[in-house]
C-alpha cells in the first residue's frame, strides 16, 4: 500500500497520541507528507519529530479544533509549508463516561464542542483550501461504534458522534461537486490514553461504575474477539486517503472487529 499516499500533504488533527499519532506515522511511512495538530503543542512536537527521525516527512502545529481562527491558522501554516492541503484528517476527539441521568448541560456542552463543531469547522476550513486549490480533496472524519448505536455509560459522546455522521453525509453532497470526497471511519474500542484518562476522570468524581468494566463489556459484542490497537486501522485510513477511494463518499467504514453490525 506504501505508493498509494505517497507525497500527500495531510493534517490529521488530534495526533499528538493515540489513534491520530498512529494514523500520521502510518501515513509518514508511506511517503505522506504529515502535519501533526494537535491542542498539546509540545506533545505534537515529540509525535513529529519522533517520525522525521524515521526518515519521514512531519511537522507539529498548535491547534484548537474548535476554534475557527486556531484551524484556518492550521491550514495556512499547512499551505505555507507544503503548498497545498489533498486530505484532512478530523481526528481530534474528547470523551467522559457518565451513567446517563447524571449528564449535565456543561458535559454536554463541553463534548459537542469539540466532537461536532470541531470536525464541522475542520471540515469547511478544508474544503475551502481544496476548492481554491481546484483539483479536490479528501476529508476523513473519526466517527465511532458511539456514532451507530446508543450507549448508556456515553449519551453525550454519542450524540456527538451521531453529530460526525450526520457532518460528514452533508458535506458530502456538498462538495461532489468540487470533487471533495467526505467519508468517517468508525473505530471500535482502540486502547489509547484516552480509556486511561476516563479511568483517572471516574475516580475523581467518585462514580462507581467503570470505564474498564464499559470496555469489558463492549469486549463482549466484539466479533474478532479483541480490542484493537491503533495499528488495526491503518489499512483502512490509508485507503480512505487515497486514490483508491476516488468512489467512495458520504459513507462511515466501520474498523471495530465486527462490534456494530
Ligand atoms: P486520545 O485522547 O488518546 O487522543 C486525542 C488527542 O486529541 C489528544 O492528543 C488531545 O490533545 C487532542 N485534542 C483534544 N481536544 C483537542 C482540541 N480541541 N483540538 C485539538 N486537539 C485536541 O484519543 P484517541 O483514543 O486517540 O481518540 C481519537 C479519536 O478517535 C477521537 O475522536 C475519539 O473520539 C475517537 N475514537 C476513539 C476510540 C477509542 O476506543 N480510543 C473508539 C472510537 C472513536
């Protein structure tokens, strides 16, 4: 698969850790040119020079996803440095588990900010870049099993999540037109420092119910038997960035071992 991204110019957002990192160095090590973005400046900066020292091409830009000033800034940094922008990783994504009558209006403030707005102004900002550059794009979206189906530990990062869906059909028909294909991927359970940190966030508010016993039973309805690691997607994310998937729009590519059918 290695030609296939090959001297691509791709932000993915988000990529300091965790899925993001694993799908940047994936693509880096295909020839992709990677622009590490991420709201932990200093930790998109180890990210990418931990892959330009493979040899690959990476760089590290400060970004808050759900702001439209820090994003276009993302972009034109991009632009400047490599000259154009051909895919847009909208990766960057926050979660919290909260048993579902204890959700409140800030948690679910908080997460559609980042999870639904973030990925509606990564998306515009990007397809604004491709369309003046006149040749299209691809826009990919980090949706999850979350964005298919209710879960009662997770009401408001599934509406969010719905939310990346319900984004990325729209813009999908909008921009066929400009030759902007706009597809998600949708992981399963990925053990990232994420599942850590809602581990940390449920001590803290005393919950009783926890994150391990939500990936436990998520474990259960999981086909292939397993949870998966950022490795596991990389097959998928570089065919939805490249050309091979020049006929694939509007659609959500499921990488969750058979969790969601
Ligand atoms: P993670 O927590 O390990 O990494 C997320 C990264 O996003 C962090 O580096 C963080 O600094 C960055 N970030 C957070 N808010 C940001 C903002 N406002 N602007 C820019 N960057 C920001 O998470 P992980 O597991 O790698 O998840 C990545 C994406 O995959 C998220 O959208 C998540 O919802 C989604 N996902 C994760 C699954 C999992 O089991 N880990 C399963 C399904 C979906």
């Amino acid at each position: 698969m290695s030609g296939l991204v090959n001297n691509k110019v791709v932000i993915v957002t988000g990529a300091a850790r965790g899925i993001g990192a694993g799908i940047a160095a994936d693509l880096a090590e295909k020839g992709a040119h990677v622009v590490i973005a991420d709201l932990n400046a200093d930790a998109a900066r180890q990210t990418a020079s931990k892959i330009s020292a493979g040899g690959n091409n990476a760089i590290a830009v400060a970004v808050d996803v759900s702001s439209r000033a820090s994003v276009k800034a993302l972009i034109d940094q991009t632009v400047s440095r490599f000259g154009r922008l051909d895919v847009m990783f909208n990766n960057a994504g926050i979660s919290q588990t909260c048993p579902f009558l204890k959700v409140t209006e800030e948690d679910f403030d908080r997460i559609m900010k980042v999870n639904g707005l973030g990925v509606l102004i990564g998306t515009q900002e990007a397809a604004k870049q491709m369309i003046a550059q006149g040749h299209g794009g691809k826009i990919i979206n980090t949706a999850s099993v979350a964005g298919k189906q209710g879960y009662p530990l997770f009401a408001h990062y599934c509406a969010s999540k719905f939310a990346v869906v319900a984004i990325t059909q729209a813009a999908a028909r909008a921009l066929a037109e400009h030759k902007i294909t706009v597809n998600c991927f949708g992981p399963g359970v990925v053990k990232t420092e994420l599942w850590e940190q809602l581990d940390r966030e449920f001590l803290e508010r005393g919950l009783t119910e926890k994150p391990e016993q939500a990936i436990n039973e998520f474990s259960q309805s999981i086909l292939l038997g397993r949870v998966s690691l950022p490795k596991d997607i990389a097959g998928v994310t570089t065919f939805l960035a490249s050309d091979a998937s020049d006929y694939v729009t509007g659609q959500t590519v499921m990488v969750d071992g058979g969790m969601v059918l």
